[in-house]
C-alpha cells in the first residue's frame, strides 16, 4: 500500500510518493539553492570525512583536538546508545524503545522483506516517480 498509494503528497502522512516527491524537489532545485546532499552509505563508510567536508562548506572552524570527539558522538552506535535524546519524538510516548529507531544501521534491509515480484513493483513505481539521477543516488545497488 505504501509503495502504490496514489494520494497527493499533501494529503498523506507517509508514502512512496511523498517521499519520492519531496527528495525529488532538492534535486530539482540543486542548481538554485544551496543544497548539500549527504547520503547514509557516505556517512557510515567515511563519516569524519562528510563531517569535515560539511563544516568547510559551512565555514565553520573546528579544532582538530576535537574532532574525534565530535565524529565519535555522530556515530550510529553512539546515537543508539542516546536514543531517548537524539531520536524524533524520541520519548517513550512515541517509541515503545527509541534505540528501534535505528534499526539495524545498514541501507537496503527493506529489501529482506519483499520478494521478486514486489521488488520489480518497487522499483517499476520508484522509477515513474523520480529522475534516473535520483533513483541513481538513493538506491547505490541497482534496483532492477
């Protein structure tokens, strides 16, 4: 239902749609306005790397004696070890236990749960949604 829900990205909550529409409104607008687009898989093979990079075009000045301190509290095992604080809505009132939020902390796990034929619907539906370029960039594995 959430891969083919047909509902105008204004009027629902959560869909492939939604989600496609919005990234796609940043590709879109790239040369426009000043975007950065920083992607999970970059951030976990390289994440004092994409920090460095983010804070020089940021123009932010960071002492190199803190760095390693930085880089270790943006990690995935530290936010989870934080996750009543560094979770949205991260409460107990949202989350039956916050640290879910961060699941296993690899990309592509959705693809354990669908088999070849709702994988070749996901990726039939991703594809009448969004640009190749933006197809190209979320999905680092080729989805069909």
């Amino acid at each position: 239902q959430w891969v083919d829900d047909e509902t105008p990205s204004t009027q629902v909550g959560s869909s492939l749609r939604r989600t496609v529409e919005h990234l796609q409104t940043f590709r879109d607008a790239a040369d426009d306005l000043d975007i950065v687009y920083l992607h999970y898989d970059d951030l976990k093979a390289d994440l004092e790397g994409q920090m460095r990079q983010m804070a020089a075009r940021l123009g932010i000045d960071v002492d190199e004696h803190r760095w390693p301190r930085l880089v270790q509290a943006a990690t995935f095992e530290s936010m989870r070890s934080r996750a009543d604080t560094t979770v949205p809505a991260g409460g107990p009132e949202h989350w039956i236990d916050p640290a879910a939020f961060f699941s296993r902390g690899t990309s592509g796990q959705w693809r354990d749960l669908l088999d070849d034929t709702d994988l070749a619907r996901y990726a039939a539906r991703v594809r009448a949604l969004a640009s190749d370029d933006l197809v190209e960039w979320v999905h680092r594995e080729p989805i069909d």
